[in-house]
C-alpha cells in the first residue's frame, strides 16, 4: 500500500513539474516570440489592452486628435524615406529616416541654430547593405503646396551632415510608426531622426523580442549608419516604454560612439522580469505566481534566448556617463510611475564618488498623463523640457 501511494505521488509530482515547465514556456513564448504571439493574436491583444489602460480625458483626447492630424500632414510633405541594414546575426532590420537635406537640395535653415526652436508625395523602398550603407532610400515626390515643410533627404548626398541627429525607440509590441509624432518635432526643430522597427517588431526580422538588451548590437549598428554620413554629429538618445529602457541600456555600453550626447527617457520600465510579473497574467491569463515567471525566464534562455535579467535598467543606468532626462506619467498603470523615481535616484550612482564623472540628471513628472502620455496631457511643457534639457547639456 505504501508503495502505491509514495508511485502515486511521485506520478503526481511529475504531472505537475511537466505542467509548470510548460507554464513557463508558454508564458515565455506568449511574451516574447513573435510568431507564436501573432497565433494567439497577442500583439494585438496587448495593443488593445494597452489603450484600454490609458488615460481619456477630454484635453488628452485633444491634443491626441490634432497631433494625429499635423503628423499626418508632415508624412504627406516629407515623405517617409527607409533605410535596411543586416544585423550580424544576419536579421534584416527597417528604418524610417527623416534626415535633414542640404540647402541646395531644397532644405533650408541651420540644424543647430534651430535646434530649441520651433518652425513653422510619399516615398519608400528600402536599400540592402551592411552599416555603411544602411541609409541609401529611394526617391519620392513632394506636393508643392507642402513645400514649406522640407521634404526630407531620400539619398545619401543629400543629407546635411552637420545636421544633429536623434535615434528615436519605440515600445513593447510597438512600432515605428508610433514615434512619428515626437519625430515630427525633432524634425521641425532642424534634427535628423532616425527611427528603428526594433528586431520583431513592424517590419524588422527577428526570431525573439529583444526588451532592450538583445536590441543593443542592431542599435549600436543603427548609429554607425549615422555616423557613416554625419560623422560629427551630436546624437540623442529617445525612448519611451521598452525603447526607453533600451536607450538607458545602450547609454551604459562601453561600445557607445561618444558622439551620443545625452537620453531622454520616457517611461521607461526599470525591470522586464518586474513588468511581466505583474501584467502578463492581466494580458494572457497565466498565472505569474509560485516564481513562474523567473522559471519561464530560464526556460526561455534555456531555448536559445537571452538572460531577460540582463535587460534590466536599473541594472545599467548606475553606469550611464551621460545626462539623462527622465519623464513620466502619474497615472501610468502599465510602468507605474515609481520606476521613474528608481532609475532616477540610481542613475550615475556608480559614477557619484567623483562628482566631475556623474552626469546631469532630470526627472519631470506629468500629472494626470498616462503611459507615455506626458506629450498629449501637456504638449508645450513637454516639448520645453525635452529640447531644454538638450540645449542645456550639448550647446
């Protein structure tokens, strides 16, 4: 009898242990592998769940409408050039690139005589090629009645290169596309803007989600393209949500072009293992109890992943050399807004004992805004503090 009992328990325990490591795969798979999420409708899923946790007051939902209507009008007169590049793992990674032209190609204005103030036909195709050739585009027409709004360069001899440059990174399950709108003000301010579909996102390649970390080689790659034609530029860093979190992880990288000259963050998460414990049960519906989710982390790394710890923030900016803005809504429910606090209080910590080494930092915090919102609840003051903070610390 006893026999049967302890054979008993050890069938159960291993019923159990077989669910859980497939709990944790699943999980895993749910979250970070693309083409199983798009089975399940994931992206879309999360997108909409997303929203639905936004914040929907009337000036919110103004500013969103009239925003979404002026990004529209400069797509139609700038075009919206893309550039390719090959990762090294050999993924194809796509771009928009709205570079600044030179005068005589129809541009007009100083870049950086512009840069902290405002002023006032699609193209497409993309170009193969490794870094030094990434940002080769194909031409388009410009209606002439939008003249006024400089079409952007479509090849690499008309690229001002004394223009300053912002590499611009979208969120989790984002895309591109939704950076337009803060590229548009980059863009009228005299800034060349570079915008990535980070790897399996929009229309880059990639087998798994990067969170930051797995993206930083396809990033840093992104800014020799820059580099390639403007070889002294000043360079941004910008993200929100995930893209944040990645600007702040390759701001920390020993490898980064000291041509970077400071981050702007905006609601960045300090922790991806953090996040996934508390939304993907609201977004999947599987448990994240009873550590399921650092044992999906493992079985994730374990099937040719990355270690998700790694691609913490807070794990970096400890050692960022660089100035940092930070902003964020008080009404975020998808990165609460006490992550802002945290990366802000260890940002530059592991630089504080020389205080010529620790690098000038900001935190804004938009009242009312939620999850990378703080442009759309308070444009002007946004706006302000972004290319204050920028002029304060590079001109």
């Amino acid at each position: 009898m006893k026999k049967r009992a302890r054979t008993a328990l050890i069938i159960i325990v291993c019923v159990l242990a077989a669910l859980y490591i497939t709990a944790a795969e699943l999980l895993w798979r749910t979250a970070l592998e693309p083409d199983f999420m798009r089975k399940l409708d994931a992206f879309e899923d999360f997108t909409r769940k997303g929203y639905s946790e936004q914040v929907y007051t009337p000036d919110i939902v103004k500013t969103e409408s009239d925003t979404s209507r002026r990004t529209s009008e400069w797509l139609a007169a700038v075009g919206e050039p893309k550039a390719a590049l090959t990762a090294d793992d050999g993924t194809r990674l796509i771009a928009a690139m709205f570079a600044q032209p030179l005068a005589e190609s129809g541009g007009s204005g100083d870049a950086g005589g512009t840069a902290g103030g405002a002023s006032g036909g699609e193209s497409g195709g993309t170009a193969d090629g490794d870094a030094g050739a990434a940002t080769e585009t194909a031409d388009g027409d410009v209606d002439a009645a939008a003249a006024a709004l400089k079409p952007a360069a479509t090849d690499l001899e008309s690229i001002d290169p004394d223009a300053p440059w912002v590499l611009m990174l979208h969120g989790y399950t984002g895309w591109k596309e939704e950076q337009y709108p803060v590229a548009m003000e980059f863009y009228e301010r005299g800034w060349s803007v570079l915008v990535p579909d980070l790897r399996a996102h929009g229309e880059s390649e990639g087998k798994y989600i990067g969170m930051g970390y797995a993206d930083m080689d396809d990033e840093l790659k992104w800014l020799d393209a820059i580099l390639n034609v403007s070889p002294d530029a000043d360079i941004v860093l910008f993200g929100r949500s995930m893209g944040a979190s990645a600007a702040l992880q390759l701001a920390a990288s020993d490898r980064l072009p000291e041509n970077v000259r400071c981050v702007i963050s905006d609601s960045a998460f300090r922790d991806p293992i953090e996040l996934f414990s508390r939304k993907m049960k609201e977004w999947t519906g599987l448990p994240t109890t009873l550590g399921l989710v650092d044992a999906a982390a493992l079985s994730f790394r374990l099937h040719g992943g990355y270690d998700l710890h790694d691609a913490a923030a807070i794990n970096a900016v400890p050692r960022i050399p660089l100035p940092v803005l930070f902003i964020q809504g008080t009404e975020d429910k998808i990165v609460p807004v006490e992550n802002a606090y945290i990366l802000y209080e260890a940002c530059g910590s592991a630089l504080a004992e020389d205080p010529s080494g620790a690098p000038e930092k900001e935190l804004q915090i938009f009242e009312g805004a939620g999850h990378c919102q703080s442009a759309d609840k308070d444009r002007d003051r946004y706006y302000g503090e972004v290319f204050g903070f920028i002029i304060d610390n590079i001109w």
